[in-house]
C-alpha cells in the first residue's frame, strides 16, 4: 500500500529502542482520509469472509477499526483496559503486555458484546510482539465467537509478533511490514513494498 509507505517515511520518527512514532498521522492526531484508504484496503482483503464484528482494543485501534466498519458494514466492539463503572454485568477479560509502554494490564469486553455466532474481524494499528492481538484472540476464543482475522496497519516483521501469529494458524494481513529501521537515519525500509 504505497500511500503508506510514503506517508510513514514521510511523518514516521524512528526512536531507540525500535520504536516507531507515527502520531502524526495514525494513534494521536488521525488522518482520516488516509484511514479511508486503509479501510477500503482491509475490506479488499477480507471480502471473502463473513464478518460481522470488529474487535480492537483502546485507544489507537478505534479510529482505524470504526473507518474499516463503515466498508464492512458492521459494529467495532473495543476491548477497554479499565473496567469502569457503565460496565455492567460479566465481562471477559485476560491480561496483555504493551511494548510500547513496558506494562502489563488487563483487558475487558462485556459479554453483551461478543459470543457465539460471532465471526470477528480483528483490527489494530500496530503488531510487534504479538502480546495485544493474543490478548484479543483469547477474548474471541473465551466468548465462542470465532476469529476470521486480524487487519494490523503496521508490522514490525524484525520483531517475533508477526510469525508466531501465523504459526498459530491465524489469517494476518499487515498493510506495512517494517523490515528495518535505522534511528540514525530516519530511514524506514519495508518487506511488502
């Protein structure tokens, strides 16, 4: 997807510690139109399966997953890391691991919201260890719902998330997969280009 590509180039900051910042455009101030892309991507690529739920997790998930809904026509069902008080009743819940943040949290779906007959669409916008979307899938496979997928915006391909999710057998397509990047330099080189 070369406008991804571009744009990571563009407006991605390569930090140490293999983190890459794109909050200019993705998980803190949101291009839109370039979501609009991604979406009309996703459901390109997932056209062959029935889904009818997303399932992300907060925060940067949301905006990504709520544009790709509008092109399958479907709910986003969030996974929130707090369980609040308009929570009412049994929820679901399992622990995650943030790379970014170096914490350990859990993460709770009502269960109003996803069980049996489910067929679920994960979407997210990044993929590094792996640790948010085995979180999610653990969630999709205690409800009964049934994983169809996982949409992720950015790979990081150098780190071991990307293969052990395929490993398990689970259908993943990453519009980006970052072969390398050099903090020196900026620069950012991709698998799938």
């Amino acid at each position: 997807m070369q406008i991804l590509f571009d744009r990571i180039r563009k407006d991605g900051i390569v930090k140490s510690g293999n983190v890459l910042k794109v909050d200019r455009f993705l998980n803190h101030q949101m291009d839109i139109e370039l979501f609009r892309e991604i979406g009309k991507e996703f459901k390109r690529r997932f056209s062959d399966v029935e889904i009818n739920k997303i399932l992300t997790i907060e925060a940067s998930g949301i905006g990504i997953a709520c544009v790709t809904a509008e092109f399958f026509h479907v709910p986003v069902v969030f996974a929130k890391k707090t369980k609040t008080k308009n929570i009412a009743g049994e929820v679901y819940t399992t622990k995650v691991e943030s790379f970014t943040h170096g914490t350990v949290y859990d993460i709770i779906v009502s269960k109003e919201f996803l069980g049996k007959g489910d067929k679920v669409l994960v979407i997210d916008d990044f993929l590094a260890n792996g640790k948010a979307l085995d979180g999610l899938t653990t969630l999709i496979r205690d409800s009964g719902a049934e994983l169809v997928g996982a949409g992720i915006v950015i790979e990081k391909g150098f780190q071991e998330g990307g293969r052990r999710i395929r490993e398990k057998g689970i259908r993943l397509e990453s519009l980006a997969i970052v072969d390398s990047m050099d903090e020196k330099t900026g620069e950012i080189t991709f698998k799938n280009e």
